[in-house]
C-alpha cells in the first residue's frame, strides 16, 4: 500500500463502529437532493477507482492479522462484481481507475484522494444518529438533513485522469474470526451464560463505506455506510454479496 492508501487503514473501523450497534447488521444510504428535494439522479459515466480493501484475520487474542493473498484477490473479485452491477443497471462505465502507487500525496490528485477519503469519513461518522449528528441544510419535503458535502473543484483533476462524469470510491475492512478466536468466544458466550449474562466478544466483521462523487462539480451524490458480522470478500458469490450491499440504493 502506498501513503494514499495507509491513510485509511484503521480509521474507517474506528469511525464507522463508533455508535454502530454491532452485532445487529447496519445500512446507511443516503442520495442527495435538489434544492426542491428531489433525489438526484446519475447522469452520466462512471468510473470505478481502484477500491481500498483490507482483509484480515483475527487471532485468539483479538489481534487484526492483515493477509495479502486474502486482500490481493479481493481487490480483484470485488471489480468484478462492480462491474456486473453496473452493466445490469445499464450505467455507462469508463475503465476502472487504479491509483498510482507512487503518486505523491502533496500533488493535485494526491490532495483529491485525500480529501475524498477525509470527506467520506466525516460522512460516516457526522450521518448516525446521536451527538455525532452534524447539522446541514434540511430537505424542504422531508425536513430531515440533506446529503451536502463536496469534495470542491479540484476533483477535475480526476475527471481529466479518468474521462468519468462520476468517481465511485469504496473502503472496505473485512475480517475473519481463527479457529482460536471461534473458540475463545464460544467459551466466553458459555461462561456469561452460566453467570446469567451475555457475553461476546467478538468475531469477524465487514465494514465499509462507498462514496459517489460528481467529477464536474465535487458534490458527494451519494453515500452508504455498511456494517455487518457477514460476509465474505474470499470468493465471487462472496463478493457479489458484499456489492449489493455496498451499492445500495446508488441512484444508477
């Protein structure tokens, strides 16, 4: 991974978990709107950029055990299943967008990806419910807070790169429960019930966060956050399931 990528490792865990009521499976799309309320719609080609995908395995004692062969082949089965989506949906795709590995983060594209990667974790953390809530201008119809973060003008920088109307970014951390790990938490599960109380603590998860942002103007048209103790990003029937439910509601 380069300095781009290594940003996100671990804050995308860190914040969307925060309030996440795990073990319950959590969704959060939102689209955004027009300033009479109406959902935007996607209107014209899209580009995959090259998705920021980490699995990893958890040892007995808890440990995230980050597996390239693992994460390698998940960055290429998850492309796949993007694809497949969009072409169903009938979206006009440009050619995925892989990020240079020496690009350097102080350069115009390198500010973009950043930005985009701060921008989306604010999105997940500031959208739950509770005291993270950020206030932001309210749908007139729905008189709930709109979508209305933008990533500015320098996004065309990436358009130019690209030839895309539309940049779909994609974080995702998966993780998997050891042999060690199962058993510890069935041990501890045994334990708390036979004191009365509920105990976990913890398996595998899959979290991520998908943005998708209009390359001509820098507004994030529409976001989902994804949390879950299933799934599987190992094998294609896997990962077809890990993109329905990263992609939806994506207004294609």
């Amino acid at each position: 991974m380069n300095s781009i990528k290594q940003a996100l490792t671990g804050a995308v865990v860190a914040l969307c978990l925060s309030g996440l009521p795990l073990p319950a499976a959590h969704a959060q799309t939102r689209t955004a709107t027009d300033s009479s309320g109406h959902q935007l719609k996607v209107d014209g080609t899209v580009v995959l950029i090259e998705p920021d995908i980490e699995l990893s395995l958890i040892t007995a004692g808890g440990l995230n055990e980050p597996r390239k062969e693992w994460s390698d082949n998940a960055r290429k089965l998850y492309p796949r299943a993007v694809h497949d989506l969009l072409a169903g949906a009938k979206t006009q795709r440009k050619d995925d967008y892989d990020v240079p590995d020496d690009l350097d983060p102080n350069s115009r594209l390198g500010q973009v990806m950043r930005l985009n990667q701060a921008v989306a974790l604010s999105i997940a953390q500031y959208s739950q419910a509770g005291n993270n809530a950020l206030a932001t201008k309210k749908d007139p119809k729905t008189n709930k807070p709109r979508l209305d973060w933008t990533l500015g003008q320098g996004v065309t920088e990436l358009r130019e790169a690209t030839g895309a109307d539309y940049g779909l970014f994609t974080y995702v951390r998966d993780s998997y429960a050891s042999g060690g790990r199962k058993a510890v938490r069935m041990l501890a599960m045994i334990t708390g019930a036979a004191l009365g109380a509920y105990v976990d603590v913890g398996g595998g998860s899959q979290i991520g966060v998908a943005t998708l942002v209009d390359l001509r103007t820098g507004q994030v048209v529409w976001f989902n956050l994804m949390a879950k103790q299933s799934g599987d990003l190992r094998d294609e029937k896997g990962a077809k399931g890990t993109v329905a439910s990263m992609l939806k509601d994506i207004p294609l």
